[in-house]
C-alpha cells in the first residue's frame, strides 16, 4: 500500500480512510505487513499516536493525532462519551423499525470478544439500529453504539439472523 487517503488534517489531528484488511497497531500482523499507523507515519515523515481502533475488516474513518496533547484530547473525547460514532452494516433479514439490541459480551481469544453465555461475567453492549435501507433478504442499517462496548462491532451479532453482519467472518451469514 503506497499511501492511506487523508480525509481531514486539523488542530494536530488526522482522519483517514482505513481500507478492509488493514491493522490499525503495528506488530501484531501475522502476515508481516504495515500497520496504517507505520504507513501513515511513512507517509507524513513523522510519529503519530492512534486514537482508537478499527477491527481489520472494517472499512471507515480512522482518528491519529500528531501531538501528545491532541492525543490526549481526543482519547479523554472518546473515553467520555463525547464522540458519536456510527457504522453501516448490511443484516440478514428484513428490519422495518429502528431497534435496540443489548447481547453481553465476553472476551474471548486473540482480544476478540463474543456473545457471553448466561452465567458469564460480561460487558453490557448496547447498540441501536436504524434501517437505511430494506432489500429482499437484507438491510443495509446505521448501527449506533449506546455504550463503550458495542453489539455493531464486526464480531459480534446484534441478536438475531435479521440483525447479524452479512458475511462476517466471525458471524457468516
């Protein structure tokens, strides 16, 4: 990969456009390729500190900060709830209304996380979903996270066949 596209730079910060297949953290690629922190920092000629994270296989827009100070900022944004985030996923099924979805999480292996059996210790994953659009066997939904841990993360379903991520590949629809 030659270069990440920069969405926006600005008050020490940089959004890019993180492709699918593409860590966020260098070292822990089992194939040995880039991190998009060592290719944005190969691209800019200078260090930069990652916000938060996106799992490999999602696409989206990825926060890097170019101080200490602005890191510090933007992580103290995201740990307090400031920032708003929101996904598209296409879900098996037909979902006509908007609707909340709350499936505990635990950790499983490699830093995964996983639906949590009854008797489990788990983490609260509220999101919500919104139909964007319904086709015959599927709908294109905005998935919002209600809380730090989210039922639209890529790995997790969001309760049913009528709300999974499509061909996840963790959830295969």
């Amino acid at each position: 990969m030659t270069g990440l596209r920069v969405l926006e730079e600005a008050d020490g910060l940089v959004a890019v456009d993180k492709p699918a297949g593409l860590l966020v953290i260098p070292g822990r690629n089992p194939d040995g390729g880039p991190s998009a922190r060592e290719i944005l920092e190969a691209q800019l000629k200078r260090g930069v500190f990652v916000v938060h994270r996106l799992d490999r296989d999602t696409t989206g827009v990825l926060l890097f900060a170019l101080t200490p100070e602005a890191h510090r900022a933007a992580s103290m944004a995201f740990e307090g709830g400031q920032v708003q985030k929101r996904y598209l996923a296409l879900a098996q099924g037909v979902l006509s209304e908007p609707r909340a979805v709350d499936i505990p999480l635990a950790p499983a292996r490699r830093g995964r996380m996983r639906p949590a059996r009854p008797s489990e210790d788990a983490k609260s994953s509220k999101t919500l979903l919104t139909p964007v659009e319904t086709f015959a066997r599927a709908t294109l939904v905005q998935a919002s996270p209600l809380d730090r841990t989210h039922a639209s993360d890529s790995r997790a379903p969001a309760g049913n066949r009528a709300s999974a991520p499509r061909g996840s590949p963790i959830w295969p629809g």
